[in-house]
C-alpha cells in the first residue's frame, strides 16, 4: 500500500483530540512544577512551554487562522490558567472542525498527539503510542510529509515497512527499504530520532544517508543528542 488517502470523520477527530487533551492535562497535573521541568523532545521547552503551544495551536485552528504546527508557546499564562483556557476551546472545536480542509484537520492531531507521546517518554508513564486511536493517521500524514520531502529533493524513491504496514514514497521504483517498529518510524519521521538512531533502523539497499536531508521537513529536524531511545530493541 502506498501513504494513505483516507478521509477522516471530524466527529471522531473531535473524540480523538479530547481524549488526547485530557491525557495531556492529566500528566501534566501530576507534575509539581510544570514551567522547572524540560521536554526532552522539545529541548527548548518546558512542560509549561508545551501546553502554551498547544493552546496556541487549538486557538488558531478554531480561529480559522492559517495554522502552522511550529506555532510557539503562549507567554506569561500559568499552567494552571493554559490548561483551562484549552478546556474551554473545546465547545468550540467541533464547529471548527468541520468547517476545516481534511489536512489541516489531520495536522491538529498529529501535533496533539506527538506532544503527548513527548510526556509520555518523559515521564515513562504507560503507555502503548501504536494502540492510541490518532497513532495510525498521525503515522500516514508523516510518512506523506517525509513523501513530499523525499520527492522536492530529488531523492530516489524509498520503500517505508512497518509491523504489518508499509508505504513507498518518492518517485519510481524504491533503492532501498527501511523497517522498524512502528512507533520507532513515527518518531524518525518527526524530529525525534537522531542521525544515528535512523541509521540504527533496518536499511536494505541504499544506505539512509541518501534520505538524510529528507528526514528535515516541516518543523522537523532530527536532534544533536538522543531524546529518547529506541523502542523497539
């Protein structure tokens, strides 16, 4: 199969971002001082940080602004105060929802859900990424976003495998295949893997520094340092 096209119901995108914001809200008051502890994966910020952006984010998709998931955080509003304000954005959502273009709709729950798979790590709270409803769609749009980066370099074509999944990007016939475990692949294809770890999924064919430059697209970029390990070794 290629990167998926499927539509997405904005009813239940709606049941997906609330159970994703609640999750987040949860985490996050369990935490004694949100703004003196830092997100790993987000290396610029801290917890407080976090929620700011993603407040930032939920207010502009349901203002109808162009929404860009590199939006910074809010300044100044405690967590206390983001996180009610958030809470309150969501009688909105739902119209917002669906008067938005499909993409815009799947790029508010990738961004959601990959903040929330950031506290989850942090914290080693339990959880499983690949079983959470938004996992599979939030896994597609990536792999298409890396498609299109793939594709505007000029880079050949790439064969993507998951556990029972699997996706060709660029054009013509792939040079190489690289496998892994599916929340490995996802967190490679959003600036959370490092040049190394990448290298360190399974590559036939070409070597993964043909794809390097790929692998920096949209808002994301593979870090320095590791953030996080692999979790599928």
């Amino acid at each position: 199969m290629t990167a998926s096209q499927t539509q997405h119901d904005p009813a239940e995108q709606y049941a997906v971002y609330r159970r994703t914001r609640e999750a987040i809200a949860g985490l996050v008051a369990a935490l004694p001082d949100p703004d003196a502890v830092g997100v790993p994966a987000c290396p610029d910020w801290s917890v407080r940080d976090l929620i700011g952006h993603l407040v930032h984010i939920c207010e502009s998709f349901v203002a109808l602004e162009d929404n860009q998931i590199d939006l910074g955080p809010l300044a100044d509003v405690p967590v206390a105060g983001l996180l009610e304000r958030w809470e309150g954005l969501d009688g909105e959502l739902p119209a917002a929802l669906d008067r938005s273009p499909e993409l815009r709709r799947r790029i508010l729950l990738l961004d959601v859900f990959s903040h929330e798979v950031d506290l989850r790590l942090m914290l080693d709270a339990p959880a499983e990424p690949a079983a959470h409803p938004a996992f599979d769609g939030a896994l597609d749009l990536s792999t298409m976003g890396f498609g299109l980066a793939v594709h505007g370099g000029g880079l050949p074509a790439l064969r993507i495998e998951t556990p029972g999944r699997a996706w060709v990007v660029g054009e013509g016939t792939p040079a190489a295949t690289v496998s892994g475990a599916a929340v490995d692949v996802f967190r490679s294809l959003t600036g959370r893997r490092t040049r190394a770890q990448i290298e360190g999924l399974e590559w036939s064919g070409e070597s993964a520094g043909t794809w390097a430059e790929a692998f920096a697209w949209g808002p994301f970029t593979p870090p320095v340092a590791e953030v996080e390990p692999l979790v599928g070794r």
